[in-house]
C-alpha cells in the first residue's frame, strides 16, 4: 500500500483506474492540469480488465468502439480483443498519457466527506490516510462487487467454489465435476473452455439469454486490406459507432431492429441447436434487449457437448459435495463456478460519500441512486461520477459515454476557474427534470420488462443503462454546465 500522508492535498482525486479513471487523467493532463491523484484499491490498472481473468475472458464489443479516443486501440489483425490484451492496452496507455507518477495503486477509498466553509473534500484511505481535494471524480465502474447468491448449504460445500470474476487459477479443472451457475456474458465466455478441460460441466439456467452471432475474431482478408489504408481505422471506428446507434437503439423500445435481432437470435439457435427439447430451454421469453443480449457463437455449440448437461431446475441447496436442485436431484460437483454476475445498483458502496449540509448519498439512493447524466448529484458539489446510475449504454460504446461524461466535467472545472468559483452542483430542478425525462425515456423501453437483470436494482426500479442513443446523449453532454449547475455559497466558518 501507497503511504498516504495526514491531510495531503491534491486538486482533484480521481477514484479508481479502470477505463473511466485512466480517460479521466489523460484527458486532464492534455488539459494542462498535473495537480491530481489516482486513487486505486488494486495493486494494478485495468479495473474489471484486471480482476476478471476467467478462462475465455475477452471482449464480445469490437476493440475499435472499445477504446480510449485519446489512443484508440488498432488492431489489424483481431476484431475482439482478450483481457489480456485489453490490460496490456490499459497498462501501455497509463504510461503513455504519463500517468503512473499520479497513481497511488493499493489505496482503497473508505469515505468522502465534503467540508461546507471550505468548499474542500475529505477523503480517507485504507490505512488512516486522508486527502484534501477540491474535486472528486468517481471513477468506480458498475460492475466490480460480484453477487454470490445466497444458496442454502454453501459454507457446507466441501470442494472449491469461487465466482467467475475472483478466477482460482490454483484449481485444477481437468478430469473434475465442475458447476457452472449462471449463464451471462461471463457464464457464456467461460463454459466452452471449462468444458473443454473438466470431466463433467452441469451449467445451471435460471433465465436463457437471447444470443446473438460474433462475428469471427480475425478480420477477413477484405477488411484486412482495407484497414491497411491511412485513415481507414477511423472511418470504420465511425462506421460501427453509428451502425450501433442506428440499428441497436430502436431495438430497447422494441423497434423495427427489435424484430430484426429476434430473427437472427432464433435462426441462430435453430441452426446451432438440432434438438428441440434443448431449444425450447434455451429460448427466452423475455423481449430481447431487456438483458444485456449476449454476442457469442460458442456457447451452443459449448452446452451439447457429451460432458455438458443443461439444467433449468432451480437450486434447492449445495451440500457437502454437491447441488440439489427443485424436484429433489442430487448431481456430485468437485468446484463451483458463480457466473451470478455482480451487485451492479450498488454503485459507491460501501464509501461512505457525505455532501453538502451532512447529506448522505447513500441515504438519498435507497430508493434507486440517480445522478444528472449519470454524473452529478444535488447537494454533492464539486463531486462527479464517471459511468454513475443510467450511464451504461447495452447498444454501443461505454468508453465512449465515459469519454462524453469526461468532457462535461472538464467543462465544469473550466467553468468554475473562469469564473472564480469555488464550489458548483447540479441544480436540483434541472436534476428533477432530467430524472423525469430519463423516467418517460426508461418506460418506453423494454429495459424495465419483467426479468431478472443487473440493470436493474431489487425494488426494480431501472437503475443502471441508458435507455437512449449514443447521440442522445453526445448531444445533452454538449451543453455548457451554466445551464444546468449554480454555484454553492460557502457556508460561514464558525471555528
Ligand atoms: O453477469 P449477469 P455476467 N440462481 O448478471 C444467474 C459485462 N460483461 O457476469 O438471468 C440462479 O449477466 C443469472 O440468471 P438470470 C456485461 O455488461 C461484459 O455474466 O438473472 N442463477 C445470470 O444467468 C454483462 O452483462 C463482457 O435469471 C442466478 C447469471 O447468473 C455484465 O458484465 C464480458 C442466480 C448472471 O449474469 C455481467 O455479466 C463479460 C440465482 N440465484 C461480462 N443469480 C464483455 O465482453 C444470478 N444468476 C464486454
């Protein structure tokens, strides 16, 4: 752990360093701003890049949309890139945009507290250590507390059990009866290469996702060729950029695409899948894009193999060397594998985050955490979040949305040094507006459909994807902050 001095100061601390912290540093280095640190409770970069190593692990978004603008990430050769190479991207870009000097790695953020007669942030550290910042940019991501279901009988399981994104590499697969609980995008990424291994792979459904084809890994020869020429690499980056807006957005209000993408998921399936008991498991009920669809052509092919079993039972209990499921049967496992994804609604928790007049975010969020374009909350001054409540886009770039929210909080920092000051918020009735907007947005969606998904938190209410385009939301981060933010009065110090 980073030693962190009693009451050290930086201008802006930047919380965590996967892509949205990493983005949020470039961009104010080439801004011209050196006074901030990058505060991160893993020894490394890469945020879900780095914790998640599950064998098959890789990107199903083609790397050109999957970048940082400031160096995309080109490669000729490979349209979806593995974690590793995404870490490798991550980890070259921190040293390239100069930020290793601004890292302060195995420093875990514990709470936030803002100071209303200075206008200053107190943040305390893992350690006892604080900060003193004038700013403070969470950059925490949605997808990093892993959900373990609360299965009875599991402190009884005698064999190894672990989630998919907290990968044992010191358990051998080879020749064991392995369970695979949950089948999303992890769950899919990961079946084809346990099972490829185990002796036996029971994979455990409780709803089936719609899939979609990927493409394959490696450009065809045309494209190859074309790629090669200077400039290509943006057209075709902008070209899939708007091919996603256009055709995977009207697919969220069950549009035209919706229908499209519905063909294509069922011709899929009939194709991969013969047998029409399996099918019929395997085909979902739900309106496609209410859960993240899953972009894979290996996971059929992957769950008829002769040492997979399908299991659509629910899950009674684990005993000592097994899982029971509803009806009573009993199937012998030596590992489990939770593919149950992750605790995605919580966003800052467990920081404890105190705002203006001792307000609590967590106690403003019980209901469903909101944030005004996914960034800024009232009663928060000078505090952003980078890919906050709303802000993930299911039909196109997430490195992108965070590049658009990276703009606007630069514009606030310009704002607020032009004009002398010191502390800014949203204003609560533009934030009200917005939430009524993105409410009429989200109920013409089909993202609140009646399933079982992370977008969602456990009253149900929708509380993590955009429900719009990509534009849409170029186009309302493209506004000066004057409009939507006023300046907070210091209170008086009375010490
Ligand atoms: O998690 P998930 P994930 N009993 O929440 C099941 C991103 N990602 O880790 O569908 C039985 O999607 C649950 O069942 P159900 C991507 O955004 C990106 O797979 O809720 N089963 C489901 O099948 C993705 O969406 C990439 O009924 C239970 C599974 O566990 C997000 O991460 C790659 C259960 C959880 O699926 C999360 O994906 C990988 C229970 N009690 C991930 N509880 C890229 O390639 C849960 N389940 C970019």
């Amino acid at each position: 752990m980073s030693a962190v001095s009693f009451g050290a100061r930086a201008r802006i601390v930047i919380v965590g360093a996967g892509f949205g912290g990493l983005a949020m540093g470039s961009a104010l280095r080439r801004a011209g701003i050196d006074d901030f640190v990058i505060v991160e409770k893993g020894q490394d970069v890469g945020g879900v890049w780095r914790e998640n190593t599950y064998p098959g692990c890789s990107c199903d978004v083609p790397s050109h949309l999957y970048s940082l603008s400031a160096r995309p990430y080109r490669n000729a050769r490979t349209r979806h890139p593995s974690q590793a190479e995404i870490l490798d991207y991550l980890r070259d870009f921190t040293a390239a945009e100069g930020l290793r000097p601004h890292l302060r790695l195995g420093t875990a953020l514990t709470g936030a507290h803002y100071d209303d007669s200075s206008g200053t942030w107190t943040l305390t550290v893992t350690g006892g250590g604080e900060y003193l910042a004038e700013t403070v940019v969470f950059a925490v991501g949605q997808l990093h507390r892993p959900f373990r279901p609360d299965i009875p009988g599991l402190d009884s399981f005698g064999g190894a059990a672990f989630h998919s994104a907290r990968w044992d590499h010191s358990v051998p697969l080879a020749g064991r009866k392995v369970a695979v609980i949950g089948t999303g995008s992890s769950g899919a990424q990961l079946l084809p290469h346990v099972a490829a291994v185990a002796d036996q792979v029971t994979v455990y459904q409780r709803t089936p996702h719609w899939v979609l084809p990927k493409p394959r890994a490696e450009f065809g020869p045309v494209l190859r060729r074309a790629l090669a020429v200077p400039g290509m690499h943006s057209v075709y980056r902008k070209a899939l950029y708007y091919g996603a807006d256009l055709t995977l957005t009207p697919l969220l209000r069950g549009g035209w695409s919706a229908g499209l993408a519905e063909r294509i998921a069922r011709t899929h399936l009939r194709r991969e899948v013969p047998d029409p008991a399996l099918r019929a498991a395997l085909t979902p009920g739900h309106p496609i894009g209410a859960k993240r669809i899953l972009f894979d052509s290996t996971i059929y092919r992957a769950l008829q193999r002769d040492n997979v079993e399908l299991v659509t039972d629910p899950l009674r209990r684990i005993t000592a060397d097994g899982i029971e499921t509803g009806g009573g049967r009993h199937r012998p496992h030596d590992v489990l594998v939770f593919a149950t994804g992750f605790r995605a609604s919580e966003f800052l928790t467990p920081i404890t985050v105190r705002g203006r007049g001792g307000a609590l975010l967590g106690e403003r969020w019980r209901t469903a955490p909101d944030a005004y374009l996914g960034l800024a909350v009232p009663q928060f001054p000078n505090l952003f979040l980078i890919a906050g409540p709303n802000s993930f886009i299911s039909t196109g770039s997430n490195p992108e949305i965070k590049e658009r929210q990276i703009a606007f909080i630069l514009k606030c920092l310009r704002w607020q040094e032009e004009s002398g000051l010191r502390a800014i918020e949203i204003n609560p009735v533009a934030a009200s507006r917005y939430r009524q907007w993105l409410q009429g947005r989200l109920d013409r969606t089909v993202l609140g459909a009646d399933v079982p998904s992370w977008y969602k938190n456990a009253d149900g209410a929708v509380t993590n994807p955009w429900p719009a385009s990509a534009r849409q939301f170029a186009r309302m981060t493209a506004t000066h902050p004057a409009e939507s933010f006023h300046a907070v009065q210091l209170s008086r110090c009375t010490c």
